[in-house]
C-alpha cells in the first residue's frame, strides 16, 4: 500500500522535484491534508557554501486565559437570532439550511473586506465562527483554518489569537476520557456535541493542520509528537505499525520544512529513510532521500546533499531516462563543495547520457554549468571550446537566446586569450542574435567595442 501510494507520487513528479521545482507552503499543506508533499525547492543552483544562518525560532505558543480581559469573543454564548437554542439538536435538513445560511454569512463578509471594512467583516467572520460550533468540531476546525488565515494574511493579530485559543480549547475537550462527564472541561453547550472516542484522531489530524495554517508550529507538533511517542511505547519499533509511523512522521517533517528548521527537519526525513529501508520500499525512500537533498542544499552541508544523490543513482541505475537529472543535480552539489575535478567529470556524464537520451535541455544546461566552471576555474580554453560547440548547438535547435548567450561567452573567453579576431567575431554573432530577439544589446556592444579597440591597438604596434 505504502508502495503504491508513493509509486503514483513519484510517478509524474520526479524529474521534476530533481529539478526542485514544487510547492509545499502551510496552505499547500492544509489542502493537501494527508498526503506526502514534496518542498519547494530553489531554481538556481546552490551556492558556494558560506556560514550557516541560524535557523529561525518558532512563534510563541499562545496560552488561552480563561480570566483574560476582554474575553474571546467565541466564547460568546448570548443567543443569536439565526439559531436561539444552541442546545436544540438538528436532523440533517436543519443543519443543511444552517450550513448554507453561515456560507451567506461569510460571503457578506468577504464583500466587506474587499470593500476596506476589515473591522465590520471579522465581526461578521466571529458570528459565523460562534454558529459553525453547532455544526461539531469538524465543520468548526475548517472554519476556524479558513478564517485564521484571513486574519493572517491582513495581520489581525488578536482575531489571530481568539481563533488560535479556540483551536486549543477544541484539542481539550476531544481529549477527555470517555469516563469524564463532558462538562467538566467544556461549556454545556458543547457538551451535546462531545467527540467519540474513534473520531478523535480524525479530529486532531484536522487541529494539527488548522495550526499550521494559524501559523502555529509548535501546536501542531503538540498533536503529532505525541502519537509518534505513543506508536514507539505501543511497539517496539515503528516498523510494526509503518503507514501511522510514516504519515505521522512525514507531517512532522513538513511542520519543520514550512518553518524553515532545516536540521530538525533532517533528522526527521531520516528517520523516515530508515524505515522505508526497513521496509523495503524503494519508492518511499527515493521520496524522503529527494526530500534530503533539498534540506542539506538549504544548510549548505553539500556532502550531504551528495550522500542523498548517490544513493538515488544506485536506486535508479536501472532507469537511465532519470540519471540526466540526477548527475546534473549533484554535479551542482559538487561545485558548490569546491570539489571541481568531480564536478566536472558529472557535467561530463550529464552531457553524455542526455545525447543519448535525447533529452536536450539537460545536455545544453550541462554544457553551459561547465563552460562556466571552466570559467571560474581558470581554464578560459576550455570554456571556448564548450561555447563554440554551444553556439552550433543551440542554432540548430532555434534555442536563439542560448545561442546569444553561448556566443556572448565565447567572446569573453576569447578575448581573455587575446584573441582579439575571435572575439570580434563571436561578439558580433551575440549582437545580431541579441537584435532579432529585440534583447537589448548594450552589454554585448560595449564588449564589442572593447575588443576592436583591442585589436586596433594590437595592430598599431611596430
């Protein structure tokens, strides 16, 4: 099952995320509920590793008081006009027209908002909020999601707070023994509504979730640390129990990945690699190794990054269409480790299995990531030698722009070289490539002009 289910994942996603193109921000997370997200990654390549900045704290937890002043305003129990009796008990017509007439509510309080009256649509947002509690904890949570981060989005932070209390008071009052008379922690009024004891996990999965999208990690990880404690005392090892310890698992990780806690989030998804090792499933772990990659590129701990590629290699020696993008990768990695001759040995390898592949977008981005590194190295008759091939390429696939580039490059190497005849030469080609795709051309001109004058001088001496 667990295969399968990262099998149709991995299936239409995973040249892409080697790519580190995707999405996984607290909304992503809130409308992707259960499912294994990929993160969202950076386009460029990684940096030269430079001093690792400190993580980033979590918000405060904010602690409900029961005597603060003024009190949450959904706590508000004074009956409304739209339902009086919140103790009447509704048969499913009633709570339809219920539904449909809190979703009016909102509507009206959206067109206030787009109006420039926050103050008129959150008070509305509240009455709808305080009617939702009729409708039980699930209808609420969602609302609650919904409108926190309305409030977020337009910095209400006290409308932020009354709503993260009320999540709060929700996780308690599910928690309650079965053998606890309900009122004992809960209003009377909610005291019809109170929880069973099988809904329960349902419930704190949609409250870790709220939290997150209420901004608030550390609640979350309240709810899912907890169970994953509570999976390791039941058992004696995760593997025992794999689907609960591997989602409970992966949702702690994405906690910390939406939080940018890079390192936590490491040993998290390696936590998660163990067990898919454990249990041999293959698709799970290139997920949590890809996972990897992303978290060590974001520390900037490169060798890491470069483990996590490899050991994707030999998982996929067998499907050379993904071994393009995966030398690209760590290639990438290698450069930004200062380990050069390695690095450009996998350009190499990129190049050579995308032509056979035909998948020209990693040969030529292979190319042009070596030329530069040549460049960077010192090898400026290396560099033209991949541009000269570069500009042929590129033509002969209508790619004008990179052939515009690739020739702009050229002449910069040659004229490196003193080959000032070269560079005239190529600059010019970069020139006219530059004005039929009507790019401005200053940059290539100026460098034009410089190596005429170049020349000139050259030629003028006795």
């Amino acid at each position: 099952m667990l295969g399968e289910m990262a099998g149709e994942i991995l299936k239409d996603t995973i040249l892409v995320t080697l790519n580190l193109l995707g999405a996984s921000g607290t909304l992503g997370t809130w409308i992707g509920m259960n499912a294994l997200n990929l993160p969202a990654t950076a386009q460029t390549t990684p940096a030269i590793a430079v001093q690792q900045a400190r993580e980033p704290e979590y918000p405060k937890v904010m602690v409900p008081d029961p005597k603060r002043v003024p009190p949450n305003p959904l706590d508000d129990e004074t009956p409304d006009p739209i339902f009086p009796d919140r103790t009447r008990r509704l048969g499913e017509l009633g709570r339809e027209e219920l539904r449909s007439t809190l979703d009016g509510l909102s509507q009206s309080a959206n067109q206030l908002l787009v109006e420039k009256k926050p103050d008129d649509a959150f008070k509305l947002w509240f009455r709808e909020l305080r009617l939702r509690q009729i409708l039980g904890d699930r209808e609420e949570i969602f609302a609650l999601a919904r409108i926190g981060e309305i409030a977020w989005q337009n910095n209400r932070t006290r409308d932020l707070r009354d709503i993260t209390e009320r999540l709060q008071k929700i996780q308690l009052k599910i928690a309650v023994p079965p053998n606890l008379a309900p009122t004992t922690l809960v209003p009377t009024s909610e005291s019809i509504l109170m929880t069973p004891p099988e809904s329960r996990t349902e419930l704190n999965e949609y409250l870790a979730l709220a939290y997150q999208v209420v901004r608030s990690p550390q609640l979350a990880l309240s709810i899912y640390e907890p169970r994953l404690q509570q999976l390791r005392n039941a058992q004696a090892s995760l593997e025992n129990n794999p689907l609960e310890g591997f989602k409970t698992l992966n949702s702690i990780g994405l906690v910390h990945l939406d939080w940018f806690r890079y390192e936590k989030a490491s040993r998290t998804y390696g936590e998660l690699l163990q067990l898919a090792r454990l249990t041999n499933d293959r698709s799970l772990e290139a997920l949590y190794l890809i996972q990897l990659t992303y978290i060590a590129e974001q520390r900037r701990t490169y060798k890491d990054a470069i483990g996590s590629l490899e050991a994707l290699l030999k998982l996929y020696a067998t499907q050379p269409e993904i071994q393009p993008a995966l030398y690209l990768r760590l290639a990438e990695n290698q450069e930004a480790d200062r380990d050069f001759g390695v690095a450009e040995t996998s350009y190499q390898k990129t190049f050579t299995l995308s032509q056979t592949l035909s998948q020209s977008s990693y040969s030529s981005t292979a190319l042009f990531k070596l030329g530069d590194l040549y460049r960077r190295t010192n090898r400026p008759a290396d560099a033209a030698q991949v541009y000269d091939y570069l500009v042929d390429a590129e033509q002969a696939v209508y790619n004008l722009h990179n052939a515009m580039k690739a020739a702009d490059s050229l002449g910069q190497m040659r004229s490196i070289q003193k080959d000032h005849r070269g560079a005239i030469d190529s600059y010019e080609k970069a020139l006219a490539l530059a004005r039929s795709l009507a790019i401005a051309p200053e940059p290539i001109q100026k460098r034009l002009d410089l190596a005429r004058k170049s020349l000139a001088a050259e030629e003028a001496k006795p």
